[in-house]
C-alpha cells in the first residue's frame, strides 16, 4: 500500500508551491506593468530635476501659463520654458530672487553649460495619435480641461486620463467644457461669474446678431425659423437667457452659445486623430 503512490509524488507539493509562486509573481509584474503610468496614468507624477512649483509661480506669484507655455497658442507642441525665462527672476544679474537657492543650483549649472535641464515628461500622446494644442486653446478649450488644477500642484501630476474615450467624450460634447477665449488660463474660471450682459455683449461685438444667439437659446438649429414673438433686441435677449437658464450665467448656456456661433465642430472620425 505504501507504494501506491511513486516517489516523485513526495516533491509535488513543493513543485505546485513553486508554480504556483511563479503565477503569482507574474500576476504582479502584470498589474504592475499595465496599471503603472504608462497605462494608468492618471496621477503619474515624476519628481523633476529642480523642484519647480506651479503652485507658487501660478497660484502665488500670478505668472500667466503663456509666460513660460509661450508657443501653446501657435503651435501643435506647448513647449517647456527655457532657462533663460526662469533666468528673468532668478538670474545673478536680472530679478535676483533666491540667487543662491541651493534649489536653483541646476538652472545655474544649466546656464554654465548650455545644457538645458532635462525635465521628465509627464503627459505623452502615443506617436500613432495626432494632437494638437493651438486648435484647442484657440477654440474655447482651456488648459484646466485637459491638465486639471495646474495652479495648485507643487508637482505636476497627470490629472485627466488622455485616453481615447476621453478625447472622444469631450469632441461629441463640447458645450459642457468650452468657454471664452480671455478664460483659458483661468484656471479659477467659473462660468456663474461671468456677467451675463458683458457676455452677450461680448457675441455682439463679434458681429453675431440677436436672432442667431435666440435660436441657441431656444434650442433651435442656426437654420430654422424663429417664432413670431421672439426677442428681437439684445436687452429682450438677455431677458430670455435669464428665464431660460436663471439668475447665474451656466456652462450650458455659455458652451451652446460658444459652439454654435464659432462653428465647433470637433472631428469623430479615426483619420481626424490616426493620420
Ligand atoms: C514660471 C514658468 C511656468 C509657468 C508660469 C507655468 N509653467 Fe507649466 N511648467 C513649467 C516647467 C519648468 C515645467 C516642467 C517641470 C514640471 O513638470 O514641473 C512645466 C510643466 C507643465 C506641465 C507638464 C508638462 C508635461 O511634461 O507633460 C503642464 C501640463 C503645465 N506645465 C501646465 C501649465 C499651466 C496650465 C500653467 C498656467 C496655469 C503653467 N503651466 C504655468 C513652467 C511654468
Ligand atoms: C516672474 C518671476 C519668476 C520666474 C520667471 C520664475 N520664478 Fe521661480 N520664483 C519666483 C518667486 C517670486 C519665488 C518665491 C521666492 C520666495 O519664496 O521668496 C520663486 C521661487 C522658486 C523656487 C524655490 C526657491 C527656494 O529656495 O525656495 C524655485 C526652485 C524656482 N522658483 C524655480 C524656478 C524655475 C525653474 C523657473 C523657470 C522655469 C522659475 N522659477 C521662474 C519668481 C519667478
Ligand atoms: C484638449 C486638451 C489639452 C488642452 C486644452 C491643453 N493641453 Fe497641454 N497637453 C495635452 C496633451 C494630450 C499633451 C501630451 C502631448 C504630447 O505628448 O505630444 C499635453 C502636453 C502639454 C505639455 C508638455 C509638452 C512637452 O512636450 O513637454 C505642456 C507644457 C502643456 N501641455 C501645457 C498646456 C497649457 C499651458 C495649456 C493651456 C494654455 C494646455 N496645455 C492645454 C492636452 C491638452
Ligand atoms: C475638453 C474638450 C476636448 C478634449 C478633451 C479634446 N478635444 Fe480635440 N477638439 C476639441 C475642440 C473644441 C476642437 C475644435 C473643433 C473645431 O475647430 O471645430 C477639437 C479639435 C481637434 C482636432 C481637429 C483639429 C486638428 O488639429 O486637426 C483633433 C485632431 C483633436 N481635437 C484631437 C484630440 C485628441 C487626440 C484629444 C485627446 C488627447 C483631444 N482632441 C481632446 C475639444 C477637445
Ligand atoms: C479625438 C481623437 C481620436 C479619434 C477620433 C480616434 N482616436 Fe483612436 N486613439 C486616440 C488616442 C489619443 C489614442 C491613444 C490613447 C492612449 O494613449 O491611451 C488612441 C488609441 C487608439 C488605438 C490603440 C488602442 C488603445 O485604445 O489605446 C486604436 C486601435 C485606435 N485608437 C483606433 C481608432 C479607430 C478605429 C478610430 C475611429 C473609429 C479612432 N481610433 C478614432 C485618439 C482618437
């Protein structure tokens, strides 16, 4: 009876142990590769090389996103300011502040070599996808939209997820994320506290005429007809907002308005992105 079982059967428990470890450790390795920045990537937060604050530069000192992002109006790409801008403040001649700061040694060191200092990337687009910041920024889309509260990080961290549900979730949706152009690096910006006449004036002034602005408020398409006992003046418009959508101006409103008259249409086709 003792040899029912063959020897070898005396390591089974021990192979099925160390298997089963294997299946384990690779299990890890799994979920750490695929919900590590690259794929889960929403908090990705790398420690950069000088410990740069939007938080104070932003929050504290009031520099405009375009002071150091200064092509992220013009171009595809938002660059990442050069030395020679953080030079402005900091620099031993120009601004002085914290010239000896042991934190801006490398921006020092940066200007004796000529060798930019090597921020690490936070946010990527994979090559295969087109992106481009000037046709966003341009067209009511603010940098809070798509990078979160910039002007509260100490550290920049990813805080939207860049996928392509999510790009696609705001194209087929605009009106809830667009608002006007002198608001993109707002990052404070809340439509209730636009002033709703300075706002339609704002239309008016760019030749967008009262019958136009009734029919998105009405909800009807540029092309249709109005009713006979539309608001025909701009203090009667304003009037019909205020009843439409109450006593604070609201993102639906502003959005509506916004994408109509400016024409956003933003694409859903693959090529759009995939070219
Ligand atoms: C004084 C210069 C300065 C100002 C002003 C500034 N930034 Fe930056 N920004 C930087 C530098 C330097 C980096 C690279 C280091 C880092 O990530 O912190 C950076 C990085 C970033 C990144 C991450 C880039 C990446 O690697 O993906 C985003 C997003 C960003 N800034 C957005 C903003 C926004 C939005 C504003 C305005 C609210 C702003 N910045 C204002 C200097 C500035
Ligand atoms: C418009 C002026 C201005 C520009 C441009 C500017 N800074 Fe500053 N920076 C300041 C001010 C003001 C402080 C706060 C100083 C304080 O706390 O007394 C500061 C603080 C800092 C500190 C903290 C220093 C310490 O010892 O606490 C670092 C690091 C820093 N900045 C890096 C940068 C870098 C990198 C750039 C370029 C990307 C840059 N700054 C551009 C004005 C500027
Ligand atoms: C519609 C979404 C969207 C808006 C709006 C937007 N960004 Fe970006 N941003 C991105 C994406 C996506 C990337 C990654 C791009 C890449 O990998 O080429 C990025 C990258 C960046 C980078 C890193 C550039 C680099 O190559 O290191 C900076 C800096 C930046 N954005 C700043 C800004 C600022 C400042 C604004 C507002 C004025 C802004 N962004 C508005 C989506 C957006
Ligand atoms: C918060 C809203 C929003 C998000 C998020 C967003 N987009 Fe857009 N996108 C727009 C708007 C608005 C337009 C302008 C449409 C127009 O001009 O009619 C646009 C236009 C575009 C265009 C056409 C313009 C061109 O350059 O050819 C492309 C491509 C594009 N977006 C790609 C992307 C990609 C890729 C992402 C994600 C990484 C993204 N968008 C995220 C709102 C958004
Ligand atoms: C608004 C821009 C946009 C449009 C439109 C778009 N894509 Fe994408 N797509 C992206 C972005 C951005 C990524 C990268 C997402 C990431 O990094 O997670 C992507 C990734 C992908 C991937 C890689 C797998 C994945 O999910 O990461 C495939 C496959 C793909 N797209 C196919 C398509 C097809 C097919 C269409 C048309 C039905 C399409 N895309 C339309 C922006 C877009």
């Amino acid at each position: 009876m003792g040899n029912l079982f063959p020897r070898w059967t005396n390591w089974l428990p021990l192979k099925l142990a160390v298997c089963l470890g294997f299946v384990g450790i690779g299990a890890v390795v799994g979920a750490t590769y695929y919900l590590t920045p690259k794929y889960y990537r929403v908090g990705y937060e790398p420690t950069q090389p000088v410990p740069f604050s939007h938080k104070k530069h932003v929050g504290e000192v009031g520099l405009d996103c375009r002071y150091c992002h200064s092509f992220v109006e013009v171009s595809s790409h938002s660059n990442v300011p050069t030395n020679q801008t953080c030079y402005n403040c900091h620099g031993p001649d120009k601004g002085q502040i914290k010239k000896e700061s042991e934190k801006l040694a490398m921006v020092r060191d940066a200007d004796k070599t000529g060798i930019p200092i090597q921020w690490t990337k936070v946010h990527r687009t994979p090559d295969f996808a087109y992106f481009n910041h000037s046709v966003h920024v341009n067209r009511g889309v603010s940098c809070q939209n798509c990078h979160g509260q910039i002007n509260e990080m100490e550290v920049v961290k990813q805080a939207e997820p860049h996928s392509m549900g999510w790009c696609l979730d705001c194209h087929r949706n605009p009106e809830n994320k667009l608002r006007p152009l002198d608001q993109i690096t707002n990052l404070t910006y809340k439509p209730e506290q636009l002033n709703r006449d300075t706002f339609y004036a704002s239309l008016k002034d760019k030749g967008i005429k009262e019958d136009q602005v009734v029919k998105t408020l009405l909800g009807l398409k540029q092309e249709d007809s109005l009713p006979a006992d539309a608001p025909k003046d701009w203090g009667k418009v304003v009037e019909l907002a205020a009843k439409t959508y109450g006593p604070m101006v609201t993102q639906k409103e502003v959005g509506t308005q916004l994408k109509d008259h400016w024409r956003v249409a933003p694409p859903e086709t693959c090529a759009a992105c995939h070219r």
